[in-house]
C-alpha cells in the first residue's frame, strides 16, 4: 500500500527538465550542459530532463509553463532544470527530433519514466504528472468497481482511503489529488480513477466535476460490511482536499461541559461552524445517538460536540435543545429548538452556504478584470483551453472522406467551428456521449471542423454551428435542434432509432405500444407514449399526423393505427376519431384527445405540451421550458425530495383546475443549489423550508409567501389563492426589471448589430423556410428535411438564431420583461 520508497522520496527530489533551447526563458530555469547535468545526479533524487540543441519558437509555451512550476516543485524538494546540448558533448538524449518532444524523468542515474512534452501543457500538468510518477505505489490507479472494492476489502480495519474521480490526468483537480497524496500518502491509501463509470457505479453521476471521497475503513472489522463513505463537497483544490482531510481526522463526537463560547476545535480553526448537541443525564444514551447520527451527516461540513447542560456553569435555555456557534469571531452564539435531524441539518447548510455566497459577492463587488471574458461559455472554454480531449473516441471527416463515410454507415456528424466558444464547449459534452456509447451503438460519431472545411460544411447546408444531424442511408438528414448537452443529445438519438410513426398492425401490438412492453429499452427516454387513431378512410388525418411524427422523431416515440377494428379502441378509451391517445408512464394513465380539424401544426403542439410535467421539479435545463408558458410560477422548495402530502394537495388541486392559470412546480435544493440564492433574494435570509411561494416574473414580479405557520393542505392552499386572486395577500418582495447589461461598452454586442441593421434596409424573412437544397447536382449527397414546419415549437426545441431579426426581438424581449427569478 503505502512502500517505504515513499520517504526516500522525502530525503530530496530535484527534478531536471532537458529542453530545446530558448533565449526567452528566465533566469529561475537552472540551464546545464549535458555533462554538467549528469554530473549533479544524486542517489534516491529524481531528475528530468529535456534536451536543448537551438532556437525554437514552439518550446515557448513550455517553457514558460515549465518555469512556472519551479517554485511549486521546489516546495516538495524538486528542482528544476534545462539543459543545453553542444556538438562538443554527446548524449543519446541530444539525438533524434522525436527525442526532444519528450522529458526524461530519472531517480539517480536510471531512468524513471518518460514524458511526451504535450502532456505537460501547463502548469499543473508538470506537477501533477511529476508527483503521480513518484507516488505511483502510493496513488493506485484503477478503472474497475471491483479493482475498487478490493482495495477496500484489503484495507478493511487497516487504514482509510482517499478515492479521488477526476476528469483528465494532467488537469488542476488531479494535482490538487497528487499534492495531497504527496502529504498524506504514508496516512491514507490514495485512489485515483478517471472512467465516469467507475463514479456512476458508486452512485454519483455527476461525471462534469472532480470528487473526492473519504472511505472510513480502518474502524471496519465486519468484512462484509461496506466502509462509510464522506464525499467532498467543495471543488477539488489542495485548500479544499487538506481542510477535508483534517476533518476526517478530527474525533467524531466531543463531549464538552464548558461554555459554547470558550469552546475550540480544529473545526473553527478550519472556518467550519460548530453544533452542540444539548443533552442532560436522563437522555444521555438517547441523546449520544442522536448526536452521533447527527455527526456523521455533517462530517466535513461543521464540529458537532454532545453539551451536557446538568454539569455546565452557563445557563442554557430551557427551551433550547440545540446550540450553533459560527466560525466567526465575535458572533454570539444561536440557541435553537428543532424538533428533527434534518432541520437541524438544513440549518447548518443554509448558513455555511450563505457564508459562501456572501465571500462570492464580496469579489463580485471588485472592479471589472479585463483578463476575464464576458461569456461565461467563452470563459470555460478558454479556461479548459490546454485540456486534451479523447478525439479519438470520434472520427474526423473531410471533403475526401465525408461522402464514403456517411454512406456507408448511420452516422451522426457533429459540424463545429474550432474558433468558436459555444462549439468548443459542446466538443466536450459530444466526446462524453462518445465515451457512453463506447462499444454498444451501431452508429458512427463522426465531425467535421467547419473552419477548416467550410465548402463542405455549406453544401451541407450548414449555416450555424455548432449542428448535429444524423444521417442514414436511403433518408434525409435529421438535424438535432435540442438542448446542447450530452444526455439530451443521448435520448435523441437512442428515439432516432426507430421509425416515427410507428405503423401498429393490431390492436394487441397497440396495446403492448401504449403500456411500453413494444419498446421497453427505450421507455427511460421517452416519458409518453402516442398513438394515433385513424379509420382506414382517413386520409388527409393521417398525412398530417405522419408529418408531425416524423417532426418529432427523436423526442417522442409515435404510433399509428388506422386498421379496420380501430373502433376497438376508441370504445375501449372514449375517443372520438381521429384521436390522440397518450399513455403517460409515470401516472399510469391513458387520456383520449379528438383530432377533428387538426393540421401537423397543432398536433406538434398537442404532443409537445403533453411531453410537460404537471408537477415537475424545476432545474437550470428546464426551466426556459416551463417560463415559455408565461403563467406566474407556484414553486415548492425543498432541501431534497418533497413531502408525498404536499405533492398529492398540489396534484388535487390541478386536477380540479384551480391552479389553471399557475405553473405549479417544485425545486430541490440539494440538485439545483442556485435555489438557495433565489430564496435569498427573496427573503434576504435563508427561510424554514419547505416553503411555497408565487412569482410572477411575467407581470409586476410580485413573490408572495405561503404562510409558514400554516401545513400544506390542499384546503389551506385553496384558501391562500383565493385571497390572492382578491388581491388580499401582501407581497414580500418586487423582482426588479433590471436588464442584462455587458460589463463594459466594447462588450455591449446587440447594440452595435442594431446600429450596423438600421444602416440596412431590413429584409422580410419567409414565413416558411424549407432547407434549401444546395446539392441538386451532387446525388451522392444528402438533403436536409429538418426545417419542414413553419415555426418550431419552442417547449420541445431550442429555436437556432438566424442572423438579421433574432437578436433584435431576443433584446426587446429582454428589456420588456426581463426580471430575475
């Protein structure tokens, strides 16, 4: 587990790069003549070393990322160096050009390890893969759950472990890791892993960020139990994983009879807050479990010390069972009375995340860096710039290689333009679908780089990007106009898979289509079941539908049924043809609704409506969804799952169509943490939750408050509206209309087109535009049918800008009604 070599790595470590010489580089970079280098290797020190033969502007970069990690390396007893080769000299090492992309890393005078110089791209790169290459004993790297569970077995009752999910070696999370293995290696048994299955696994499937979790194995002697696991909730910093770690160490529960003001744990020293338990010699057993169970919720997150009230001096409250005493000096202590654990913990939460928030804005309030880009997309991208990605995983397409490849295989074709933020950013999330389908999809991920093969890109029909469109053969191209994210673009294109609509053949094959048995691998894609009911004779019906199927395909699974027993069915569900029926999984149910007079148009938008929760949860995704209603928002929050009895008065209520003109809907803070934010914005402090308000963004921005001393009942709730509509209730607060304005002036985008339009004559747009076809003489290529419907419909799909009117009706509509949720 954790070698003896480790401590020889503590007696000095100097570490040697070997470059291609540059004059730019600093002074702080040691530069050595080859004889010179070899002659200062030291016994159990390693060393790394780059080659120099002459001038070379393209070692620049590294260079200068190299002498940024001299004074980190030093830290940890590693020096750095380049050395210089001369015709007078010879080494192997000053030989072949493919030598000098590389870097030697040596202990004494063997030879270690040996790194292609792409791989150290920036700082933290250097000295992540230094520290990973001496720690290599004390770092296990693993893919597998179980390479994971035998480690833990082997460590049960022996030590605890560090498992650390980072998402590319070389990035600054994994240094963060490798630095405090470097610290705390002969302590713990550090893991590492970068598969995103290996973390799904655990039950953690936020695979965009790094975690770190603490495995508490050493108190374990029961093999077959599982060790308790305490993730990290903070972003993988070193700060961050040596404040973690010293509260893993820290004894779980204290026993104290002083004042909770003279009290002091390592948790304060940390900034973390302190909970005492108040307890008295009746219910002291009763008491320690509570605070015990309470510790353990709270591990890493706040001190929690057992207060017992019969042997301390101070007076505590009669009335008060617990006592919160902050990290701040100065502050007096809360006594508080909570009647459950969790409100006990969403207390500690809510507090230490105002904390944080509170620090955020103080830096807000600094003046405008002008090193920072304005989008925040661009921002990432540009912050993310030197991190490789597995392009491999995907093939890269050509003007040579475009036509054979897509003809011969499904294939779904990313078009992107390497210069341009969104498309970048989207690069990622289309290589993580890559790594998903890894192995188990018949269809080929392929892209094309616009800015490098733009002609193909326009017969393509190309004229934004980034755009995915899937191509099979015998078919036009699909273009996907969803969410730009990988589990979007995944249920897009495990729906594309089959044929929409459905031709069902009998009415037992339509009802195995309806409860979902027909398609039940693709049921976790597609919340509703559609069924189209036709007479045989409905001709003109059954058009309209196969157009608005075949326009949702890859959102929604359709059917068809237009055979001579469909009467079957329409008794069977009370429906009149041509009728819809929808299944909805979820709620189990079947709902009938007459087509009569409807055209693709308005079935499109009867499906797409039908695809709207009636209570959903809210999240930042789906969010521009449900305000495109344009009703006032009736939200729950909730610090995780909400109340069954809550949820069953709220869905009465919609069912008995009083909530007709609400949106009612619910948001959980713990998976979408901004709620918190909002709520202050609200209520300038953290409230009790749950709690129930109205926002009306749309009209006045008026936030009203469900009274907190009332339960949530549906008669209660009524009650409440009613006086609401009367206009009884007072507001809490008014949203502001303020707008979104750019930081500064050379930023301000919408101003400058609108001055660059009103030079312009403007141009009518078409009402209807039909992807034009711009390979009419070309049959090897492909037409593009995904602009078939007038107007797409904006609950389903993300409307693609087009260059003369939408920025200008995006603005006006901003500074109309523009308020902060």
């Amino acid at each position: 587990m954790m070698s003896s070599s480790f401590n020889i790595f503590r007696v000095g470590i100097s570490f040697v790069i070997t470059c291609i010489f540059y004059k730019s580089a600093v002074d702080s970079l040691s530069e050595l003549s080859p004889q010179k280098y070899f002659s200062t290797l030291q016994p159990g020190k390693a060393s790394l070393a780059y080659f120099c033969q002459a001038d070379s502007p393209r070692t620049s970069i590294f260079l200068e990322e190299l002498n940024e990690a001299v004074t980190p390396l030093q830290d940890y007893g590693i020096s750095v160096a380049k050395v210089n080769c001369v015709k007078e000299e010879t080494s192997r090492y000053c030989g072949k050009e493919k030598d000098l992309m590389k870097a030697y890393l040596f202990r004494g005078n063997i030879l270690l390890r040996e790194f292609p110089t792409d791989v150290l791209f920036d700082v933290n790169a250097i000295v992540a893969h230094v520290l990973f290459a001496l720690l290599f004993n004390e770092v296990k790297y693993i893919t597998t759950l179980e390479d994971l569970q035998n480690i833990e077995n082997a460590l049960k009752g022996k030590a605890n472990i560090a498992f650390a999910y980072v998402r590319a070696i070389g990035t600054p999370e994994h240094r963060a890791v490798m630095e405090a293995a470097f610290v705390y290696g002969t302590t713990y048994q550090f893991v590492l892993t970068t598969e995103t299955a290996l973390l799904e696994s655990i039950g953690n499937e936020d695979i965009e960020n790094a975690h770190l979790y603490f495995f508490h194995c050493k108190q374990v002697l029961d093999l077959t139990l599982q060790c308790r696991r305490t993730l990290m909730e903070q972003p993988l910093t070193t700060l961050n994983i040596h404040q973690f770690i010293k509260t893993m160490e820290a004894p779980l529960l204290t026993e104290v009879t002083e004042d909770p003001q003279q009290v002091s744990t390592i948790h304060l020293q940390l900034g973390l807050p302190l909970v005492f338990i108040v307890s008295q010699q009746a219910t002291y057993e009763a008491d320690r479990r509570t605070a015990e169970w309470v510790a353990w919720r709270l591990l890493g997150k706040a001190g929690v010390l057992l207060l017992l009230r019969d042997s301390l001096e101070v007076d505590i409250p009669q009335h008060a069972n617990v006592v919160f005493r902050r990290a701040e000096e100065g502050v007096p202590v809360e006594f508080l009375v909570l009647d459950d654990i969790d409100s006990l913990i969403s207390h500690v939460e809510s507090n230490v995340h105002v904390e944080e928030i509170q620090e955020d804005e103080d830096e807000d309030t600094k003046s405008p860096n002008m090193d920072v880009q304005d989008d925040e997309v661009a921002e990432t991208v540009y912050r993310d710039r030197k991190r490789p990605l597995p392009l491999e995983l995907t093939v890269e397409l050509t003007e040579e290689t475009f036509n054979t490849t897509v003809v011969a295989s499904d294939s779904i074709v990313l078009f992107y333009a390497g210069w341009q933020a969104v498309s970048m950013a989207f690069l990622q999330s289309y290589i993580d679908l890559a790594i998903k389908l890894k192995g188990t999809s018949t269809m080929l991920l392929t892209r094309v780089n616009c800015a490098d093969w733009s002609d193909l890109c326009t017969k393509q029909n190309v004229t934004e990007f980034p755009v995915v469109k899937m191509y099979k053969e015998g078919k036009n191209p699909v273009s996907y106009a969803g969410m730009l994210g990988t589990e979007d673009l995944l249920k897009f294109i495990q729906l594309s898979r089959i044929s929409c609509p459905v031709n069902i053949t009998s009415v037992q094959e339509a009802e195995e289509y309806l409860s979902g048995e027909l398609y039940k691998n693709l049921i976790s894609y597609s919340s509703v079941s559609v069924l189209g009911l036709f007479s045989p004779n409905m001709t003109t019906a059954k058009e309209d539908f196969t157009e608005a199927g075949n326009y949702l395909k890859g959102y929604v699974i359709t059917g068809i049924y237009s055979e001579e027993d469909v009467l079957i069915l329409s008794d069977k569900y009370a429906a009149t043809l041509p009728a819809l029926l929808l299944y909805r999984h979820k709620e189990g149910k079947i709902e009938s609704i007459p087509l009569a007079n409807s055209h693709a148009q308005d079935i499109i938008q009867i499906i797409t409506n039908a695809l709207l929760e009636t209570f959903p949860e809210i999240t930042v995704e789906n969010l521009p969804i449900y305000l495109r209603l344009q009703k006032p928002l009736l939200i729950l929050f909730s610090d995780g799952s909400i109340n069954p009895q809550y949820k069953k008065a709220i869905l009465m209520l919609v069912k008995e169509k009083h909530l007709d003109s609400l949106t009612p809907c619910w948001l959980n803070l713990k998976n979408t943490p901004v709620g918190r934010g909002i709520l202050q914005s609200y209520f300038d402090t953290m409230p009790p939750l749950p709690l129930l308000v109205v926002v009306n963004l749309h009209s006045g921005g008026q936030v009203f408050a469900f009274p907190s001393d009332q339960p949530i009942t549906e008669q209660n709730l009524l009650l409440w509206l009613k006086k609401l509509e009367a206009g009884l209730e007072n507001h809490i607060t008014i949203l502001p209309a303020q707008e979104w304005k750019p930081p500064l002036p050379a930023y301000d985008f919408l101003s400058m087109m609108d001055a660059a339009a009103s030079q312009h004559p403007t141009r009518k747009d078409p009402e209807c535009t039909k992807e034009t076809d711009v390979q009419e003489n070309d049959k090897k290529q492909h037409e593009d049918k995904s602009a078939i419907i007038k107007e797409p419909i904006e609950t389903l799909r993300i409307k693609h800008w087009n260059r003369s009117n939408w920025f200008k009706e995006g603005e006006k509509s901003f500074r109309h009604d523009n308020k902060e949720l």
